[in-house]
C-alpha cells in the first residue's frame, strides 16, 4: 500500500491506493496522515474502490463527492471528539453536517 499527502500551497489532497485493496485502507492511510487533518481532497483512487466495495449496496447511489464529504466530515468529528477526549455528535441528514458539542 502506497500513500501520499503532499499538498500544494493553498489546498491539500490525500491519495491512497493499492491493489488489491486491503482490509480498512482508508483507516491505515488515515491514520499514517494524522486522520486527515488539513486534508481537502481524497484520491479519486480510493473514492473509485469504496464506489465499487459499496456499489451492491443501498448506498452504491452515492457520488465520489458524497463519499469524500462523508470521510472528510467524519474523520474532524472524530479528531475533535478525540481532542476533547469525548462529546456529543449531532447529525443533520438534511443539512448534510455533523456537529460536535462537549458534554
């Protein structure tokens, strides 16, 4: 599995790719990238793979920008969360946010 995060001055990307596809290869290249801090963009290598990982299912409809906008939004809820060692994630299907608020 290769990965890189070499951003250009004004935006960053994150790109991970292998073949064949290893178990949680979003997680392992995550984590390598401090879970996506400063990252805004997602390889469109993996958005391609998790399409077709997920392409049986319901959520097989969803567009490669739904999917990064997913992993994007997750992954700072789940740093923040970490940062603030717990909290409450409010989830807004309709606003399409995750919101998340120290207890």
């Amino acid at each position: 599995m290769t990965c890189s995060a070499s951003p250009p001055p004004n935006w960053a990307t994150f790109a991970c790719s292998s073949t064949p596809p290893p178990p949680r290869p979003l997680w392992c290249c995550a984590a390598r990238h401090r879970y996506l801090a400063d990252i805004k963009h997602i390889d469109h290598e993996l958005l391609a793979t998790i399409g077709h990982m997920t392409a049986h299912l319901k959520v097989g409809i969803c567009r490669a920008a739904d999917w990064e906008h997913a992993i994007l939004t997750g992954y700072a809820a789940w740093r923040q969360l970490r940062k603030q060692n717990g909290g409450t994630a409010h989830l807004d299907l309709d606003q399409r946010t995750l919101t998340v608020i120290q207890d």
